[in-house]
C-alpha cells in the first residue's frame, strides 16, 4: 500500500479520516457513476471488472459476449439481482456500436460487473470475484484522452480542456483538485487494496491480452470457474481483433469511434522529456512497477 493516499474519488477530514466524495458521484453520475439500484442488486455471483479507462475492456467484453457469458457495464445499465439486466436506450446504442455479436448470454452467472469505481463503493458487498484490468498508464491515459477528445461537448464537458492539447489535459487538475494520473494511481490503488478481501481476485495486463487473448482470458475465466474449450476462445478473440472490432464499429457507427489502435507501448510515439514529468512522480512509478510497468526515466526512448 502507498504511503500517502492522493484523494480525488474520496475526501478527507481534518483526523485524516477518508469517506467517498459525493462531488465525485454527482460529477461521474452518467458516465462513472453506480446507481443505488444497482449497488443493492450486485451480490456474491457478481464479478467486479475494475479499470479506469481505455485499457482494452471493450474487447474483452467482446470476448465475454461471443462466448454467450454476462458482462454489463453498472454504471448505463440496470442490473437485477436475478442476473438479469435491462438496458437503456443509450446502453443499447452503445452495445450496438461496440459489440460484434447479436447473441444473448446464454449463461447469467457470473455476472461480469464492469465499473470505473474504487472499491470503497462496494465496500458493503461479497463479491463473487474481482478482474481487475489494467494497461500501461503511459498508453491508457493518452488513449482516454483521445478518445474523450473526440466525444467533446463543451456545453456538457466539465473538463472543458478538448481544445487544449495532450500535455495540457495530462497536468489539468480543475476537476475535483485531481490530475488523470493521480486518479489512476488512486482506482487501482484502491482495488488491490480489495485483494485482502475473501473475493477471488485475477489481474490482466492489456499487454498480455493484447499478445495472447485467447491464453489470457481463458487464464481469468477459470479463476472464476467458467470453463471453456480453446476453440470456443479462439474463435471468440478472432471475432475481437481490433481490426474485427473497428470494422464492425465503422459499419454501424457514424460518431466518435472508440475502438482505437489497440496498440502497445503507443507510447513511444509520442513521449518526450516534457510529457515524462508528467509520468515520473514516485505514487506512479511505485504502483506501476507493481503492475509491471517500468516508468523509469530515460532519454533513448528507443531503449526505455
């Protein structure tokens, strides 16, 4: 656990004592947010899948849907406790736009929670799992930000820095006193915290994802007990190649597209000394080496 907590999904009072910030739920409310509805039906069959954004979850839903297993997202869709959910027309839009099968799950449980939440917000619950998914800070982030980028609408956006560019957005903390970095050290901070729980906890790098699909999520399934063959996986990650995925997504879709490059170490395209700063303080550089990721500095980006 890191020394010093940075609190942006949380507050603090004057003893040090840490409590959810309700700004942060109102701010994240439709595109973060957990509605209490929801909260009350995620139960002990429930698996949480944590990642704060663009770190390749898209496809693994993708994967999760062509093998007919449950994955929502909890915070645009309504959950049941049955295992049932129902979907609002923007869910189903969404779904539509991303996902290249028609099929319904076939089989409810588990259900495949995906949140962009800590776990402080399900704190009160037994979870039947934890899937935390995780990329590369340096790829994840710029990848959001291109993507939010594209979805920019300033008359809703309280960001309000779409105009601005990559370095200015990456050191931007007008919303809720916190930079993107800082918020990623917080969330995944936060959800490995959450292994100390009885929860069956797997971690999955976009890396390994991104190199071996079909390896890498059989790996997680079994964790939770779901059984597949190697040939239901590896006709399920063909069908959620990135190229499969942006193909489906440019046929169906008009707006923004979400499905980007999928690429490792993008990185290394784009870095320079300037953007390292940004990159190089020691919560980071600690919780990422955790993870697996070395945010060593060095000038021959070519070798780093």
């Amino acid at each position: 656990m890191l020394d010093r907590m940075i609190t942006g999904f949380f507050v603090e009072d004057q003893e040090g004592h840490r409590r959810l910030n309700d700004e942060f739920r109102r701010f994240r409310e439709d595109g973060y947010g957990l509605p209490p509805d929801n909260l009350r039906a995620i139960g002990d069959k429930d698996v949480i899948v944590a990642n704060y954004g663009s770190a390749g979850t898209v496809a693994i839903n993708n994967i999760l849907a062509e093998l007919g297993l449950n994955y929502v997202a909890s915070n645009i869709a309504t959950l049941h406790a049955d295992g049932t959910s129902s979907a609002t027309e923007s869910y189903t839009e969404r779904w539509q736009q991303l996902i290249t099968t028609r099929q319904a799950a076939t089989t409810l449980w588990p259900r495949f929670t995906k949140t962009h939440l800590p776990h402080e917000y399900f704190s009160s619950k037994r979870l039947g799992g934890v899937w935390i998914v995780v990329r590369d800070p340096r790829d994840a982030l710029y990848s959001l930000y291109r993507i939010l980028h594209q979805q920019d609408d300033p008359a809703t956006d309280p960001y309000e820095t779409w105009n601005h560019s990559f370095d200015d957005w990456i050191n931007d903390n007008s919303v809720l006193n916190r930079r993107p970095v800082d918020m990623w050290v917080e969330f995944y901070s936060s959800w490995l915290e959450r292994a100390g729980y009885q929860d069956e906890l797997t971690i999955t790098r976009f890396e390994d994802f991104k190199r071996n699909p079909a390896q890498t999520i059989g790996a997680a399934l079994e964790r939770f007990g779901v059984k597949v063959t190697r040939q239901q996986l590896d006709a399920a990650a063909s069908a959620s190649s990135f190229a499969a995925m942006q193909t489906h997504e440019s046929a169906v879709s008009t707006g923004a597209q979400v499905i980007r490059r999928g690429m490792i170490n993008e990185w290394r395209e784009w870095m320079d000394d300037e953007k390292w700063r940004a990159f190089s303080g020691d919560d980071l550089r600690e919780l990422a080496g955790k993870l697996g990721y070395d945010l060593t500095f060095t000038s021959d980006l070519s070798h780093s």
